[in-house]
C-alpha cells in the first residue's frame, strides 16, 4: 500500500529537515483572498508573474510544477521519438520521467563532486546527431561557470540548453539568476525551496522565440485570448491555483526577511565549523555519512542520505557513486535557531571528526 505518510511530515523529529512555520501575515492574505476575492480570479497569477519576474530579471509564465515546466519544455521544441536528451545521471529524476513520457531517449553524463552537476568535460564526447538538448540541473543551487561552458556547447552544437533551476530559487552569480542562462530555466514551489507553496512551479523564458507558445500551452491551446475563443494549437491545463499564488506572494512580500535568514543559517553553521558545499541546502561529504546520519536520526533529527541516486541503473558512474555513498545533506530550514545549529555541528563532529 502506498506510504501516505510523506517524509517532510514525519512529526517524530524534533528538528526536521526543511520546516516552514507561516507568518500570521502569510495567513492573513490568504483569509482575505478566500474571503473577499472570486476563486476565479486569475488577476493574482499575473501579479506574482511581474513579481517574480522583477526578482529573477526574465520573463517567467507560472505553472503547477516544476516538472510541468521541464514537460513543457520539450514539448514546445518539438523533441520527437528517439531524440536524444543529455543529463545528469545523478539527480531528481523529473527530466528522465518527461523523457519516458515523451519516448525521448535519455544519455547519461556523470557529474563533477565538486559541484554535483553534470560534469561537462564529459559532455561533447555524448553529442551526436540525434542530440536535441542537454539538460542542465542546478544540484541545490549550484550556479557557477558550469553553467556558461554547457551553454557555449549547446550553442557550437546548435542544440537547446535546459536549465533544471527548480531548487534554485534566490542564488545569484553576479547579479544573475539561476534559470536564466539556458534558453530555458524552471523554479519549483514545493518543499523544501526557499519559498514554498507545498506544489507549483515556473517556467522561466530566456529564448523570447518561444514565449507566446508557452502561453499558449499553458492552458487549452491559448483558446481563451481573444473575444472569439479560437483554438489555436496544442495545449492542456498547467496553471498554477490561485489559491496557491496568494500564498507566494505573500511570502515573496517578505523575500528579503527569508534570505537573510537563510543566510544566517549559512553563516551559523560556518561559525561551527560546517561549510556548505551546495548554495541552497547545507550539505557537506563524509566518509562516516551513513553514521552521521543515523546518529542524528537516534536523537530525532532529521537529514537526507541517499536521497538520489544513480538513475541509470545498467551502468557504473564513479562520481556519482561517491556522491551517494558520502554525501549527507543536514537541516537547512531559514527558521533554524543558533543553538540547534550547534548541537548539529557537535554531533557531526563527535562521529566524524575529520569534518
């Protein structure tokens, strides 16, 4: 039977993972969305749009995941049967399931440690003919000089560069977003994200070429522009709720209180000895992971080990490989306080103290 009970939920730690407590503010928008405000209007969805658009300095359509985004993606680039799609062997496995859906053909890369993304010094020797995209995925926040390498290949080899940014939101490489590198980025508003709605996403649109087709496919072929309701081509519904907008515009109101917050997270557990090797989640590598890890989980806190793994199963991926067997990612909520960022990093330290 399927475990209903969802990991983020578990309520038997006292420290989790990744825990939102909404601001009465938060709630109180929501109150008065539900109160005060049709449950049809859409005028939210376009506000937030501009918001965030404001906030990432490119043009996004908001849709109900950010797996949509990835699906819709390559739809509107018209991968057909057998195209070959280039990733990441090791990541969330969203693009590899919009891969199978559409009977594309995934090739796999292996990634760098050092940066947990695909490794693109293994990339070109994977391009061939049939190669119509490579998917970069930015492994909790990375969105460094990676990034421009993939897409000067993607633009010798004359193929699309997808930028997987879904756990990206709010990292900044001089002033420039994660997602807006690629022809085309995503976000993701499920948890744990540095703003989170529980489900939701963006498709964040560099390549101005394909704009009005997103929109069109977001919802019913674009039926719905114009007084005469013409159906103008393919599409379904991949709107986001507007339930769910009034939510993140409220806690992107406060965006400013949640990065410093974040950061202060970051900087704590730098005070205690613990650097970060990912920019939107506090993960760190350790032969003793698996120990750490159950060390924490004895006293009822809770981390990710093993979380992802090697997503082609036929083969042997040495980094990857490393990378499952010793990485360990701790809690990185905003809302962590000093002192259970301490006991962390003390009992990280009593089991490895090599860390």
């Amino acid at each position: 039977m399927f475990n209903k009970k969802m990991w983020l939920d578990d309520d038997r730690y006292i420290i989790k993972y990744y825990n939102i407590n909404p601001k009465k503010e938060w709630i109180d928008i929501l109150s008065s969305y539900i109160t005060q405000r049709q449950l049809f209007d859409y005028s939210i969805r376009y506000e937030l749009e501009e918001i965030i658009e404001n906030y990432i300095k490119s043009d996004i359509l908001l849709v109900n995941s950010g797996t949509s985004a990835i699906l819709m993606s390559m739809l509107i680039y018209n991968f057909k049967e057998d195209d070959e799609i280039i990733g990441p062997v090791y990541s969330n496995p969203a693009w590899l399931s919009c891969c199978k859906f559409l009977k594309l053909k995934p090739i796999f890369v292996d990634i760098s440690k050092k940066t947990l993304c695909i490794d693109p010094s293994l990339v070109e020797n994977k391009i061939t003919n049939k190669t119509k995209a490579i998917i970069f995925v930015n492994h909790g926040g990375y969105i460094g000089n990676d990034l421009r390498v993939i897409k000067n290949i993607c633009e010798k080899h004359n193929i699309i560069m997808i930028e997987d940014s879904c756990s990206s939101l709010g990292c900044f490489n001089n002033k420039k977003h994660a997602g807006t590198t690629g022809d085309i980025g995503m976000l993701s508003f499920s948890q744990p994200k540095l703003i989170s709605c529980g489900e939701g996403g963006a498709i964040i649109i560099n390549d101005i070429n394909v704009s009005q087709k997103f929109q069109a496919l977001r919802y019913h072929g674009g039926w719905y522009e114009g007084k005469d309701r013409k159906y103008k081509g393919i599409g379904v519904n991949f709107n986001i709720s507007q339930l769910l907008c009034y939510y993140l515009k409220a806690q992107f109101d406060d965006i400013k209180y949640i990065e410093d917050s974040k950061n202060k997270v970051f900087e704590i557990y730098k005070k205690y000895g613990i650097n970060s090797i990912t920019n939107s989640f506090i993960s760190i590598y350790s032969e003793k992971a698996y120990n750490i890890y159950k060390k924490l989980e004895s006293l009822k806190i809770q981390s990710l080990y093993k979380y992802y793994k090697c997503i082609d199963n036929l083969n042997f991926y040495k980094n990857s490989t490393y990378v499952y067997e010793n990485l360990i990612q701790l809690p990185s909520s905003y809302q962590l306080n000093e002192k259970q960022i301490r006991i962390i990093c003390g009992i990280v330290k009593m089991v490895d103290k090599n860390v």
